[in-house]
C-alpha cells in the first residue's frame, strides 16, 4: 500500500468522493513564465508542458 492509500484509510475511513477533474477545476493556460522572471529566491515549482 503506497502512501497516499494510508493516509486516505487513516483520515478518510469511510472513502473518498472520486470525480472527473473537468466536473470540480478547469485547466486554463496561463502566460508563458520566462527563467529571468523567476524568483531564486523562492521555492515556487513550475509544471511546464506542451
């Protein structure tokens, strides 16, 4: 058993809700972040994918 089943058997004894991503957040593409505008500074991660 991985670590997220654990933890949803610990927390969450009687299960969790499943449901299709579209039906609960939408995915919007968002400006394209250059590396001289990051922040080194901060720990922030980017997903990049195309």
């Amino acid at each position: 058993m991985n670590k997220i089943n654990k933890l949803i058997n610990e927390l969450c004894p009687d299960g969790v809700e499943f449901r299709e991503l579209g039906t609960c957040a939408s995915i919007k593409r968002g400006k394209r972040v250059t590396k001289s505008e990051l922040d080194s500074g901060k720990n922030i991660q980017y997903i990049v994918g195309e």
